[in-house]
C-alpha cells in the first residue's frame, strides 16, 4: 500500500490514519466515524504529486485504446485520481465501469426536458454498480494478504463481491437477510462459489452482526463503511463528467440505500473540481423508498444532524435499509451540491420501473426510484426545462425478475398502492397471453395489441 500517496481521514474528528492502521470494522477508535482516502499531495498547488489536468484528461481518453489489462478497467483507467494501491499490478479487474450513457427520448419528452440521460451501472459486468467499487477494495485486500473477505449484503454487494474474490483468488463469506433478496443475486453468489449465509435478520443486522466478526477473525470487510470501496465508485462521476467533455451535468440522481454509491460519487465530482478538472459540481440528489426514508426524515426533522433509524419495508429491496451507515457523508453531499434528498412510494417506483424498461433500457427496482424522484422534483419545480440530468441506473433489470413479472400480471402492487393510478399502470403493462399455435391466433394478438 502506497502510504505516501493516501492517508485515511474520520469525517467525525478529523483523526489520520494510514491504511495499515485503520480498525477492521473502519470505524474510528476516538469517535466512532467512518473514514474517506485522501490524498495530502493534492492539495500542494505546484506538488509533484498534484495531477496535471488537462494531460490526464488526454491520458485517460488514449486508454481507451489500449490493449493493457488495466486500461480496459473504466475504473482503473482514471488509476492517477485512486492511487490506493503499492502496485498497479495487484489490481483483480474484470473490466468493469465503462458503462453507458443512454439519453431518455421518451421520459424527456413527458417531463418537458431535453437532456435526460441514464448512467447505467448495470451493465457492469455483474450487473450493478457495486463492481466499480469492488475491483478497488478486492484489490486492496489481496494486496494486504487477507485470504478471507465478507460482506453483508442486500443482494448486489455480495454478487460483486463474490465474483471478485473468485478471480482473486481468494475465499468469501456473504450475509444475507432471509427471504428478503432478489434471486438472481443469490444465483450469483452461489456460483461464483461464496459461503452465504442466510440470517434471521434485515441487512442494518447483518452488518451489525459482521462488523463483530471482522473484529474477531482476520476478514477483510468488504461493505461500503471500507472507504477503498468508494474509491472505487466515484469513478462513474469521472465518466460523466468525460461524457459531457468536462462541462458536468446540472442534476446527478442517485439511489439511496446504505449511502455510499452517493457518497462516492459526491466525492468523485468534488475531487474533479478541487484539481480544476471541471469548473462546478452537479447538484446530487438521493432518492429513497418511502418504506425506507431514514435520510429522508433526517432531513425533515433536523436538517440531516443526527439519523434515527427506522424499519424499512420495500419491495425494492436493494435499498431494504433502515439504518444507513453513510448518512453523514451522503447528507454533506446534498447539502455542499444544492441537492434534494425525497421518498417514492411503491407505486411510483413500479410505474418508472416499466419506464425506464419501455425505454429499451431497463433497471432494477431500487433503480427506478431515481425516475420516480426526478418527476417529483420536476413537479415542485426543482429543476429546469432546459436543464440537464442525469440518473444513475445502479442494477440490471434481469437482476430481480419476479418484481417485473409480478408488475406486468397486475400482482405486485394492492390495491391501496395503485388508488388513482391504476389507468396509468394498465397503459405499462404488458402481460405475456396464452395464444393457440396458429396463424390467426397470433394475427388476431397482434391485431388487438394496435387497436
Ligand atoms: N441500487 C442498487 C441496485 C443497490 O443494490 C443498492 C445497494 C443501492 C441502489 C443503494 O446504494 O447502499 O450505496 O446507497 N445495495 C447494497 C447491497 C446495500 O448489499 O447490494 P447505497
């Protein structure tokens, strides 16, 4: 570990430590606060660590084209900003980031904007945006020797993780919650050969539970609270930013779960402005589920200063979380961009889920809610015709099946959820018919489905 390069700083009370001398759980020994990687070097104006903007904006677009290993990573082709390793060579890669950015022809035109875009982090090779964030810790922990790594999880943390300790070579353990994730991110685990272990308990207790492992066993926890793993995820906020030539989008709208893909990607846009790669920052936005809106609520009762946790019910159950371990860092993010931070019902994130799926695109539930918060903020008039956003699509729409199976039969919402919007979701829904093997009867389907 290059320890020059980095240091670890508590966001409570400022202590520094080197990444060697960081507590298993990464929280800090004084106050209990999570820590972020900062680099001294960067703050020297004329230091010989300080990057060079514009020849890195050059550097990074040239690899694009490069046959190195390292260059195909959308993450470790910005290697120069996450100079968290001893050696670039310990890098364990399966390419990821590098994701597209689609523009939402048909959303724009309802919302009466032009420039609506979807980052979409699930098409990253396990299919969520947790990849980005992997590749950088997996690599940090191989580096450092571990032979075990764990994660609590609601289904994308651990896919990713396991995926990653397979090419590295190394063992994982996965805790999941009972009955409460997606099946095709159980599927996942299981095949690339993790140990999971489904516990009695929502996510905030797996984590709970894992956080005293680590401290009695040499695991190397893999959760977002390990501040390499954000490294990791700001680079998506670099993307961005390259995509628009270095001119940012007006509004970046996130996900919130455990809040640390927001954190990260606040972080990413602010580390791009301090080095005078871009000249402002997005205004980030984080979106929960109603049933799951502690930041939310945060922010109502006492402008983000203190979080109470809540018990969190969503059928979007990537972001089933109740007690968000990075709410101060993503709360510092609304607040230093100009963001919003708001809940969607159930309901709502159904009708953006079917959206962003007749958009040729698809997401995942939790995914959706970033459609869902954009019309709302659309609708309170938060955000300009002639501004541009950004959603960020953190998994792929094949990641939680059932939900959109569920969707289109007319099974997944009650009847209280759909009260006022049911002609709103019969025009999205596209249930598959039992027709006869004959010409006609297809004909006839078809001749139905026009009129
Ligand atoms: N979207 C998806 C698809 C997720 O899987 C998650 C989190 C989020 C959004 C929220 O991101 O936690 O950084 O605010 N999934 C975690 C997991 C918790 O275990 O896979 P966050």
């Amino acid at each position: 570990m290059n320890d020059n390069l980095h240091q670890l700083r508590c966001i409570g009370c400022g202590a520094r430590l080197t990444g060697a001398e960081v507590q298993p759980d990464f929280r800090c020994a004084q106050c209990g606060e999570l820590f972020e990687v900062e680099y001294p070097g960067w703050s020297q104006r004329q230091g010989p660590d300080r990057p060079n903007a514009g020849a890195l904006k050059w550097l990074w677009r040239e690899r694009r084209a490069s046959s190195e290993t390292l260059d195909h990573s959308g993450v470790w082709r910005f290697r120069e900003l996450l100079p968290i390793l001893e050696s670039f060579g310990n890098a364990v890669t399966l390419f990821e980031g590098n994701t597209p950015l689609y523009h939402l022809p048909r959303a724009a035109k309802a919302l009466g904007i032009d420039q609506l875009f979807a980052k979409h982090q699930g098409m990253n090779p396990t299919g969520s945006f947790k990849d980005t964030g992997m590749t950088a810790a997996m690599s940090v922990a191989k580096e450092r020797g571990f032979e075990w790594v764990a994660c609590a999880s609601t289904g994308n943390t651990s896919a990713a993780m396991a995926a990653y300790a397979a090419r590295a070579g190394l063992r994982c353990l996965v805790l999941i919650p009972d009955g409460k994730i997606a099946w095709g991110k159980l599927s996942q685990a299981m095949d690339y050969g993790a140990l999971t272990c489904q516990l009695k308990a929502d996510f905030d207790g797996c984590l709970t539970l894992l956080t005293q492992i680590v401290r009695e066993a040499p695991i190397y926890l893999l959760n977002s609270v390990n501040p390499y793993r954000l490294e990791g995820q700001k680079t998506p906020a670099f993307e961005i930013a390259e995509a628009f030539d270095w001119s940012v989008p007006d509004h970046l709208i996130v996900p919130g779960g455990n809040l640390g893909n927001s954190s990260a990607l606040g972080k990413g846009f602010r580390e791009l402005h301090e080095l005078g790669l871009v000249a402002r920052m997005p205004k980030i936005s984080v979106i929960q589920a109603a049933g799951a809106n502690p930041l939310v609520r945060s922010f109502l009762n006492n402008q983000a200063t203190s979080l109470e946790p809540v018990e969190a019910h969503t059928r979007a159950t990537a972001i089933r979380i109740g007690n968000p371990a990075s709410w101060r860092k993503a709360a510092r993010v609304i607040q230093d961009t100009g963001g919003w931070c708001l809940d969607v019902t159930e309901a709502e994130i159904a009708i953006a889920k079917a959206e962003i799926g007749a958009e040729g695109l698809g997401c995942e539930p939790a995914s959706a809610v970033t459609l869902a918060g954009l019309k709302k903020l659309r609708a309170e008039g938060k955000i300009a015709s002639n501004e541009t956003v950004v959603l960020l699509l953190t998994g792929h729409t094949l990641k939680d099946a059932d939900y959109t199976i569920d969707f289109h039969r007319g099974t997944l919402l009650n009847a209280d959820e759909t009260v006022g919007r049911e002609a709103e979701i019969a025009r999205l829904q596209r249930n598959a018919q039992l027709v006869e093997a004959t010409p006609a009867a297809v004909l006839a389907a078809l001749k139905g489905s026009v009129g």
